[in-house]
C-alpha cells in the first residue's frame, strides 16, 4: 500500500482500554513523527491505558459490531471449540457466536494501512529477545495450548506437527512440545537470530508475510498452527489465513492469539482505531472470508483481568 501522508485513522486519546493503547493524539504531525521514531526505537510493545467498551467507527466505514445494545440479544447457544464448549457467557466469546459478517470481506487497502509503511525487515532487523506480553498472560496461554494442542506424541504413536507463524525465540508452547522424532515444531518469522535462539524448532524459515503471505509448506502437513500477538501487523491477513487453511491437515486446529499491546505504527489502522470486543470480530472476519474453517469461536483467557495483560484466543479448525 502507498505511504499514507498521515496516519490513515487518527488515534485520538479516548482510545483505550480495552482498546490497543496509542501513544500518540492526531494532535499534529509533530506528534505522530515523535511517536514513530520512539516506536521504531522501541523494543517491547506499549501498555493499554483507561477502559472503553466497543466502538467500531473507523474513519467513514459505517459501524460493524454493535454490542453496546445488541449483546442481550446475542443467541447462548453453544459454539464448537477447540476444547469443547467455550466461555459463551463472556462477552468475547459472545461476538463469535452471532457475527452478523457481510457479504464481502469488509478490510481493504485503508485499513490495512499503517503509519509507517517502511520495510517490515528493516524494522525487525534488530533482534528483540524480550517478552511481548507480561509473565501471566504468557502462562495463560501455554495452559490454553496445553488444553488444545494433540498429546506429544511416544514411540509408536502417529507423527505430530505444529506451526507458529510470526514466531520468534519463544514460542509459548508447553514443555514437552519441542523438536523430536515423532513432533515436527516448524517456526515462520521475520528475524533469523530471533528463530535461532528458539529452543524447540525443528526448523524455521525467514518471510515477510506483508511481502509474501504464501507459507512455504506443503498442504496437510500441520496438526496445529498458532500466531500469537501479531495478528495485528498482518497487511494481508485474508491471504495468510488462507494460507493456514492449506497447509493444515483436515481437522487440524487454527488459533490466533493476541492481547492489547502493539507497536502502534507497525499495526493496521483498523486494529488501532478499534478495541478488544472489535479485534476478536476482526479476526474471526480473517477466518470465516478466508474459508474452509468450522467451529469458529473465541475465548478470553486473561489470567487476571484489570491486573495482568488480557488475552484472547480466535480459533477453529479445517473443514475435515
């Protein structure tokens, strides 16, 4: 997409809570070329601030998710999940249960778009080997891999294997899920020292999916394919997810992780203009345009909410 002379959505102060935190106000260019230059410097994605419900009105789209008046009426009836029955009572996984998508994929080139459009290499170039969401979300989710993902496979058992797009030198997966005869643990990232470093791949392969969204795999091969906290720098998510969708075996299990931190000019503008309840409807758009996925549902897993990172998991599996 062609560099937009400014932010493509503004990011006013009121956003928050649960929304994506944006440190900067449409304030002035100034303000937005300082905010760029600390991002890029930066090596931890920034914090969430105050609370916000849900407010879908990015700049001239017409609102998407209203459930400020039309989450009582949301059916209770039960969605497939990974694991079984989801939390349907929380409101994240109230979203997924009736989306009300329309005809056509409703993300095109101006919510894709990002502040800063510069080569997504050159913004990685530098290894970061730190953690992008605090120690209890981080827990949150290997225990909710743990809960998902096939048994590690013994001698005698069928062959096992997992992806972890957008990977880097942690994977968040559970002990026992590392490279061995029968468990194939393949990482897809942008930075060569980040995936060296990662103790339990089997292999790895450098791509920018922005540049290339083709996953260098053959179809069927994957049990399992997981994204964690980096949905949200996706340009070209429906190709990825379509992507995924090939390269799982049928039945295989798709889940995509992320929480409210981000490296705000590197985000799409749809992901910063919008909050957590937004996001989970987003990326069940990416799964249910990209097709062949059933059971889509969501799940809040935040360890301790209001206290710790939040966490979320959009999730479903390949048509069998």
């Amino acid at each position: 997409a062609p560099r937009p002379d400014a932010a493509p959505f503004p990011m006013h102060a009121t956003l928050s809570a649960t929304s994506t935190r944006v440190v900067a106000s449409a304030a002035s260019r100034a303000s937005l070329g300082a905010t760029r230059a600390a991002a890029n410097a930066a090596t931890k994605p920034v914090p969430p601030t105050v609370a916000r419900r849900s407010v879908f009105l990015a700049s001239g789209m017409a609102p998407l998710l209203r459930l400020a008046g039309a989450s009582s009426a949301v059916s209770h009836a039960s969605a497939a999940s990974a694991r079984g029955a989801s939390n349907s009572s929380s409101e994240i996984a109230k979203v997924l249960l009736d989306p009300k998508y329309p005809e056509v994929f409703p993300f095109g080139e101006k919510e894709m778009q990002r502040y800063d459009e510069s080569s997504d290499f050159m913004f990685y170039a530098q290894p970061r080997f730190v953690k992008h969401i605090d120690d209890d979300a981080i827990g949150a989710l290997t225990k909710y891999y743990k809960e998902v993902f096939p048994a590690v496979p013994k001698d005698g058992d069928d062959k096992v294997a997992l992806l972890d797009v957008c990977s880097s030198w942690i994977s968040h997966y559970p002990s026992g899920y590392e490279a061995s005869a029968n468990l194939r643990v393949s990482g897809l990232g942008m930075n060569e020292d980040e995936l060296k470093k990662n103790p339990i791949l089997s292999d790895y392969a450098v791509r920018d999916l922005n540049e290339d969204p083709t996953l260098p795999y053959e179809d069927n091969t994957f049990d399992v394919v997981t994204n964690a906290v980096s949905v949200d720098y996706l340009t070209k998510p429906l190709e990825m997810m379509k992507e995924v969708n090939r390269v799982l075996k049928p039945g295989g299990l798709a889940v995509m992780s992320f929480s409210n931190r981000c490296f705000p000019t590197k985000a799409v503008s749809v992901w910063t203009a919008t909050g957590d309840l937004d996001h989970i409807w987003i990326v069940g758009a990416y799964f249910h345009f990209a097709g062949g996925f059933e059971g889509l549902a969501a799940e809040d897993i935040s360890p301790k909410p209001g206290k710790t990172d939040p966490m979320y998991v959009v999730f479903a599996r390949k048509e069998a």
